[in-house]
C-alpha cells in the first residue's frame, strides 16, 4: 500500500483525484475551483495604489483572501507530495531550462500563462476542469484554445531552442 | 470568510498540490508528450477528471447541495468572449513552453523546482500587461448563457 503511494499515481487514480477537488472544495469551502485569478489578487494586494481598473475598480483583493489561501495550499502541498510521499524527490524540468536560454524561455512562457490566462478569464483549472464541469461552453473553447497554443508552442517554437 | 473556511480552503489547496505532484501532471516531459501525441496518459487524466468534475457538479446542481457551513453554493458562468480564444491560445503557448499552468507553478516552487520562480514572475509581469491593456482588448461577450443551458463537453 505505502509502496504504491510513493510511486507516480496512474491515471484513473490521478484524473478522478484531480475532478474530486471540485465538489470537495465546493462542499467544504463553497469555492469555484480555479487558480489564476490569484494572480490579480496578488497583483492589487502587491500594488495597493495601482490606478488600472482591472485591479482597483470595484474590487478590493481581501474579499479574494481564500484563493490566495488555496494557492498556498497548493505550494504546501508541492512539498508535501515531492519530499514526503515520493521515493525519491523528482525533477520535473529538462536540464535545459538551467541555462541562460532556458531561463529566458521560462520567463517569457510565464508572461504567456498571465496574460493569456487572464484575458481567457480561467486557465486550465478554471475552464478546463471546473469550467467544462459546469457546462460552461466558453470554457470549452477556451479549453480548445489552450491546446491550440500548446500544439504551436510545442511543434513551431520549442524546437527553435531546444537544443 | 471564518477561521474554518481558511482552514479548509488551505486544507483542499494541499490535497490539491499533493495530487498534482504524484499525477506527475506537473511535469514538463508530460506535456511534451501530450502535445507530440506520444503518451495518451494526459488525455486519460483530463477526461476521466473532467468526467468526475462534471458528474459531481450535475449532483450538486440537481439536490441544491449546500456546504458544510450551510451556505448555498454558487456555480459560476463564466464570460464567453473573444478573450476564451486570443487569451487561450496565448496561454497555451506559455504551457506548452515552460511545462505548467498556474497551478502547477506554485505546485513546483513547493517541490523544490525553483526555476519555476522565474515563471511566477513572468506570470505575474503578464498578468500586469493584460491589466494595462484591458481596456483596448476585444471582451465583446458573444452569447450571454443560461445556467446548465449548454451540450458543452
């Protein structure tokens, strides 16, 4: 039993695991599942004097505590799940990324993720999982749109600096 | 929001991080996988968490489930604009390169891959662009949608 907790779960325990976070934390907590609005909810509690509307205008990030709550959990959990119930602690990066390039790949991706995830209003939690769940057809799309992107990214630009 | 909720909001968040390492959905060379169609391990996870999601949400609509606080639950709509396909499709340029959503970044950071900091801040710097250019994006809400009223999916 232990020996298999350790081990990377298999899909029809991981995909069922990662689904029963909406209803858990709907029942538990009453929050949508959903993870990049915390980065506007960081961005207005670290810029408290931002005149832009997206993190000022009728919204005052404190209402918004518990998705910073859960993205805390979330890092916790990171560790958790890495150091304490894997055999060995795994890196999930190719060595690649370590380089001068690789960095810069990471940054830029990462405005990507912001931006994009931002303006598509939900990333892959929020529209793919959550969103998809609740029948919401702009996730749907949105879902479809993230898949468009990666197939881009992965076949036109990653092997431009891959090495 | 009470004590209690903080607790089990945080509580959710780590079995939410834990799940995320040990499905291994964290990891860069999944998604490249995924994405080459070289391991159908991705799609697997996706659907059958979709499915789970998706039944759980219909039980919870159809009985007016409330929490454990007794509180009614709220399931958002989300907009449909033109943001779901320009953000989206710029999102998943992001995914493809760096391995992760936003999830998975702070996922990794806990997991002692601290090159994924870099990807924080770059998604943070992103989101501050789409605050600066909100207004002059085309958010035009396409079809304004009734609760359950969609065969998405």
């Amino acid at each position: 039993m232990l020996e298999w907790l350790l081990e990377p779960w298999p899909w029809y325990v991981s995909g069922p695991l990662i689904g029963l976070t909406v209803p858990i934390l709907l029942l538990l907590t009453g929050r949508n599942f959903g993870i990049s609005s915390s980065l506007r909810h960081l961005g207005a509690a670290c810029l408290p004097n931002s005149k832009l509307p997206y993190l000022s205008k009728n919204y005052n990030w404190r209402d918004h505590i518990g998705s910073l709550i859960f993205v805390l959990g979330v890092l916790i959990g990171g560790f958790v799940g890495n150091f304490l119930l894997s055999a060995e602690p795994g890196s999930f990066l190719p060595a690649f990324y370590a380089s001068p390039l690789g960095v810069v790949g990471l940054f830029v991706g990462g405005i990507l993720i912001g931006f994009g995830t931002r303006y598509a209003g939900g990333c892959t939690s929020g529209h793919t999982i959550m969103g998809i769940s609740a029948l919401n057809v702009s996730s749907l799309v949105a879902t479809i749109f993230f898949f468009v992107g990666g197939l881009i990214s992965t076949w036109f630009v990653l092997p431009l600096f891959l090495p | 929001m009470t004590r209690k909720n903080m607790i089990l909001t945080l509580l959710v968040g780590i079995y939410f991080g834990i799940v995320l390492i040990k499905s291994q959905v964290i990891s860069w060379f999944q998604i490249n996988d995924m994405f080459y169609f070289k391991d159908p391990y991705m799609y697997l996870v996706i659907c059958s968490a979709i499915a789970v999601g998706m039944v759980s949400v219909f039980l919870i609509r159809h009985f007016e489930a409330r929490t454990i606080e007794g509180a009614p639950i709220v399931i958002k709509q989300r907009p449909f604009h033109p943001g779901n396909v320009i953000g989206g499709t710029i999102f998943g340029m992001g995914w493809a390169i760096t391995g992760a959503c936003p999830g998975p970044i702070y996922a990794l950071v806990g997991a002692g891959n601290f090159l994924m900091v870099i990807t924080f801040i770059g998604a943070m710097t992103g989101m501050y662009l789409y605050a600066f250019f909100q207004s002059r994006l085309p958010h035009t809400e396409w079809v304004r949608l009734k609760p359950g009223s969609t065969g998405a999916g």
